[in-house]
C-alpha cells in the first residue's frame, strides 16, 4: 500500500480533514482535502465537521484552526513550522503601543500568534487588510506585524496607520529584490507580474496585480495573459500549473522559499495521524478573545 493510500485509509477512520496552505511541498498539496491561502483556511476550518484536523501550515494557522475548532483536534504534522514574521510582534510591544495610542483600533495580520489576536479588534488576512482596515470605527490603526502589507494599505485608504513593529517582515518575500526582477524581464520580456503584498513596495508599485496567494490563482486565471512572473513562495507554482494548464508561470526569484512551510512531509502526515500527535492548543482565556478578533474578520469577509 502507497503512502498515500495509507493516509487515505487513516483519514477515513478518523474523520480527520488535511488542510494545506498553497507554499506547502506538491505531494502535500495533492493529499490535502483543501489548499489555499490564510482567509480560505480559515473559512474552512470553520466550518468543517471533521473531528481531527491537519493542518499543514505554520505554527499560527494551526493556532487559528484551533481557536475556531475548540471541541477538535487540531494537528500539526511538525511542530518546527513556525512562521518568522508572527515572532516579530510582542506582545508587550503591542500593549504599548495600545497605551500609547489609546483611540486607535488593532488590525492584525493572521500572520500573529494566539496571545497578540486576544488583543486585536479584528484580524485581517493579506485578502482582506485593506478592505478590513476601512470597516474600523478609528482612523488611526495600529497595523502589524508586516510593514509591507501595511504599505499596501496604505496605497488604499485615507486612515493613519502605524506599523507595529516598525520594520516586520516576511524574510522569503522581503529578499525579492528589484536585481531579481530586472533578470525575469530579460528572461521573459511578455510576463504579466503578480505579486503578493508580503513584497517590498519597490516590488509592489511595479507590478500588474497585487493579491493573496488564492488572489494570484484567480487573477491568472481569469487574466488574458499567457505569461506570468509569480511574485511569492515557489510553492503557489505548483498550484497554478496544475489549475492552468494552458499558460506559464515563472518565479520572479528561485530563493524564494519557506523553509517553515516546508518541513511538513508526507512522512509527517502519515504519523501525526497515526499517533493524533503533536497537538496544538490554545489557552481557553486566550483561544475566547482571539476568537472574536477571528471572528469579526470572517463576518466582514462573507
Ligand atoms: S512565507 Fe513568510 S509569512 Fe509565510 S510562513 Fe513563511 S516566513 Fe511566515
């Protein structure tokens, strides 16, 4: 019996449901019930009567899957996938800037881990961060922790908005420079490029479609182009290849991979499954407060 057959056979008897993001390894891609980006995650694991979820994502995604399942069981098939960018925010760094700014509401990128959502007024995906920042009461925002998606933002509402921290990062989207660019031109001179607002805005400003990582599929789906330099993590390639076949994708930079994101296995898979280990939890306090920054993000995201 292949592996995958086995993580079929294990799927069924327990009920359990593989969630994927689109940077996850292709045969990851391929065994899961659901690929996507953070928004669609989220909405999926809403709503899913599964009783064992897994999640192959980073540690923050399974934390979400966990604050919006508390009677479920929610798996992690590495619990070394941890995204970079959600350690960059603190939480006393964002209760003093809460002190400080006390009329500002909190709009955090999912990207945050449990303990930061708790304090937030409502959490926002890459999907939906401009449209959530202009559905706040405040026109003062406290944004973090990515500086570059709040560049995005800003391109697109007329509300003040404050990174917190004042320079958070992605590492794989931040290390795509303007030289990367320059040499995928040369390379493929008729390539629309999409990029993902985790990009830097020397990236952003010179692209021909900002959007989340389910926002490019979509773009180039629906896009007259043939051609497209894809501006994020190499793992979306896969993804765009198998949905559109009839056109070509190149990554605007080879380097841009996550390694966190790439730690799960099918291997990994296999045996969180079998032993239901390891488990991610989130404190009831703190899984109740982030819930409702959760959940207001998902009732302006219908
Ligand atoms: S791609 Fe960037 S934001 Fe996404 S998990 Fe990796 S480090 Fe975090």
């Amino acid at each position: 019996m292949t592996r995958t057959n086995t993580i079929e056979r294990l799927k069924d008897r327990k009920n359990a449901v593989i969630l994927a993001h689109n940077y996850q390894r292709p045969e990851i891609q391929d065994i899961a019930d659901f690929v996507g980006d953070s928004l669609g995650l989220s909405q999926k694991a809403s709503k899913t009567d599964a009783d064992v979820i897994v999640f192959c994502g980073v540690d923050f995604m399974a934390e979400t899957a966990a604050i919006l399942n508390p009677d479920k069981k929610v798996l992690i098939p590495d619990l070394g996938a941890i995204c970079p960018m959600a350690q960059q925010l603190t939480t006393e760094e964002l209760l003093e800037a809460k002190r400080k700014y006390p009329n500002a509401d909190v709009v955090l990128y999912i990207n945050t881990l449990a303990e930061d959502k708790a304090h937030a007024d409502c959490i926002c995906t890459s999907a939906n961060a401009a449209q959530i920042v202009e559905s706040m009461d405040s026109d003062l925002i406290l944004f973090g922790p990515d500086d570059n998606l709040a560049h995005y933002v800003r391109q697109r509402t007329n509300k003040k908005i404050i990174s917190i921290p004042e320079y958070g990062l992605c590492p794989t989207h931040h290390q795509i420079t303007g030289a990367d660019l320059s040499d995928a031109r040369k390379r493929h001179p008729e390539a629309k490029l999409v990029v993902h607002p985790e990009c830097t805005p020397e990236i952003q400003e010179v692209a021909d479609h900002i959007a989340s990582t389910s926002g490019m599929v979509r773009y180039c789906k629906a896009s007259a182009g043939k051609e497209f330099l894809i501006g994020t993590e190499v793992g979306l390639l896969h993804r765009l290849k198998k949905e559109i076949p009839g056109k070509r994708f190149y990554p605007l930079s080879k380097y841009a991979v996550c390694p966190h994101m790439k730690m799960h296995t099918l291997e990994k898979v296999e045996r969180a499954l079998e032993t239901e280990e390891p488990e991610v939890t989130v404190r009831k306090g703190v899984a109740d407060k982030a819930r409702e920054a959760m959940g207001r993000m998902l009732e302006l995201s219908r």
